[in-house]
C-alpha cells in the first residue's frame, strides 16, 4: 500500500501503537483521530535530520515525530525539548562562574603588579650600580622576573580564555 501511495505522490503516515499512546497521553488526542492529527501536522512539519539510519525526526508546532522512513510508522510523538526551565539556573551559574573567575583574576594580577614593581625597583638599582659585575647581576635577576611577569600574563589570558568558553558553554545550553 505505501509503494502504490507513493506512486500516486499521496504520503500517509501511520502510527505505530506506541506513537497512539503517546499522543494521547501528551497531547489529550482521542487514539481514533491520532492518524489524522500526525497526516495534518506532516504537512507542515519541518524535517530537523535523522536519528538512526532510517528514522527522522520532524518539527511541526513544537511537537516532535519519530518517522521510520522505511514503512511511513510514525515512532512516537513528543514535545519539542525546551530549556527555559533551566534559564534560571543557568544564569545562576553564570554569575557564579563571574565571581570566580573576577576574583581568581584580581588575585593574579595583584601579583603580577607586585611583579613589575618589584622590577622596576631592579631597574632602578641597576642604573645606580657602578660596579659592572653588580649591573650584571641585577640583569640577570630582571630576566627571570621578566619571566615570572610573562607567566602571570599568560595566566591572566588563561583564566580570560577559560571563563569566556564556560559561559559560551552555558548560553548554548541556554538556548
């Protein structure tokens, strides 16, 4: 029947018992009418891609409808899943993860000011020292600090980079 349906370009989706449970149970949809709701609601839906190697999984009015495409079997029939349920938690977490991650920040920071005026006061011994080989070795010591200075950047860039990809993370589970 469904090869001679196709033939006359007529598409009719029959639902399995599962799928008739289902609608009634979610939707309230008298298990007589199911066929008739899904052939409707087929003519609108939107296809959202496959699950599996011959079912898909189609959109119409924010309810969803598992199609075995090998038979035109309609699965089963759910809403279309929503998170604003978790919107509040998330922006929750959001801020949680600003206040971390701001204090985290603060604290690197602070240290690594500490670190370029403790440098600076390097460079200012430097350029009083007479001796060649004190000069030196404050040249030295100004190097690693240095590189203490870049590691705090680095650090700094780090926590930036890792703060922004959290919320990112959130907001797309958000939608």
């Amino acid at each position: 029947m469904k090869e001679a349906l196709d033939k006359a370009g007529i598409k009719r989706y029959i639902p399995t018992k599962h799928a008739i449970d289902r609608a009634r149970i979610r939707f309230g949809i008298d298990a007589g009418m199911v066929g008739e709701w899904i052939n409707e609601m087929m003519g609108t839906a939107k296809y959202i891609g496959a699950n599996g190697s011959y079912t898909s999984i189609y959109d119409s009015d924010d309810i969803r409808l598992i199609i075995d495409e090998r038979t035109n079997a309609v699965v089963t029939v759910h809403s279309a899943i929503r998170a604003e349920f978790l919107r509040p938690t998330l922006e929750r977490e959001k801020r949680k993860l600003k206040r971390f991650y701001t204090r985290t920040i603060r604290k690197i920071e602070l240290e690594y000011a500490e670190a370029l005026q403790e440098l600076a006061e390097m460079a200012i011994n430097r350029a009083r020292a007479k001796n060649p080989q004190t000069r030196k070795l404050i040249a030295e010591r100004m190097d690693s600090k240095q590189e203490e200075i870049s590691d705090y950047v680095s650090e700094i860039e780090r926590f930036n980079d890792e703060y922004k990809t959290k919320v990112h993370a959130i907001e797309v589970i958000a939608e």
